[in-house]
C-alpha cells in the first residue's frame, strides 16, 4: 500500500514523496494464485479477503470510492495462460468481481487486474524502487538511480 499527498504542484501530485505504508499478505497456506479453485467463487475472496482487509481498513472511509486498486499478474499467470487460458481467464474474472465488492475505485476492471508483460513488470520495479529511495525525484538526478534485477519466483 503506497500514500501521496493530495497537494498539487502545476496540476500534478508530488510524486516525490510517495510513501509505503506496508505490504498486505495474501493468503498462501494453500500455494499460489494459480492453486485457487476457480470452480469454487468464495476461492479468491477466500484468497485475497485477509490482505485486502488489512490493506483498506487505513483507508479513511471518505477516500476508499477515491482509492485506486491494482492486481499485475506476472510470469506465473503468463506461463499459466500459455498451457490453460480457459482457468486464467476465470480467475482474472472471479478477482475483478470480487475487487469490485470493495468499495475502492475500480472503474476499468480489465485494466486495473490483469496480466503484465515481462517489459512492464521490470519498468515497474524500477520505478517502485527509485520512487522509495527517493533517487529519482528528491535527487532529481535520473541517470544515477538504482537497477532493478529481479530473478523471479514464477510460482506455479
């Protein structure tokens, strides 16, 4: 979970003091997401409801139809889609109706949960990581921030 103050600068938020509140575990006593029994529609509630309870209840209630929310599979659901698209494309649907019972501000389902490249699950990271170090605004100096190398866990 990340905050950014409201504060506009020239129309845009200072993306400068992004800030992680904490990270949200989903439940992984039976394996990954893709363990999820997707015949079974209390599975991903089942899956998700402990992380994403955590995750809104520091949301104050007046910003929660305000607050985006976001799922990026990434190399497990690719590899995943590739031998059963049929079960993946269950699953990503049973997640965005549930992500659509909480209250948050998901108005474009198939773009908020979905499966990412390879390209943008890297770009992401570099971002995330030099936005929480401060290295790519505080010392406004993007030719020196940190690389990400990531070697995956492609949990399946």
């Amino acid at each position: 979970m990340i905050r950014w103050p409201a504060d506009k600068s020239d129309g845009l938020g200072s993306t400068s003091r992004i800030t992680q509140l904490k990270t949200c575990d989903v439940n992984t006593t039976r394996g990954s997401i893709t363990s999820i029994n997707v015949t079974n529609e209390n599975s991903v509630r089942d899956y998700f409801s402990t992380a994403m309870t955590d995750c809104t209840i520091d949301i104050p209630d007046i910003r929660k139809s305000r607050t985006l929310i976001f799922l990026g599979g990434t190399a497990g659901l690719r590899i995943r889609n590739l031998t059963d698209p049929d079960y993946v494309t269950t699953l990503l649907q049973q997640t965005r109706a549930y992500f659509g019972t909480l209250g948050l501000l998901f108005r474009s389902p198939e773009n908020q949960v979905r499966i990412i490249d390879g390209s943008e699950e890297g770009l992401s990271g570099w971002i995330t990581t030099n936005i929480l170090t401060g290295e790519l605004f505080e010392n406004n100096q993007p030719l020196q921030t940190y690389g990400v190398f990531d070697m995956g866990g492609m949990i399946i």
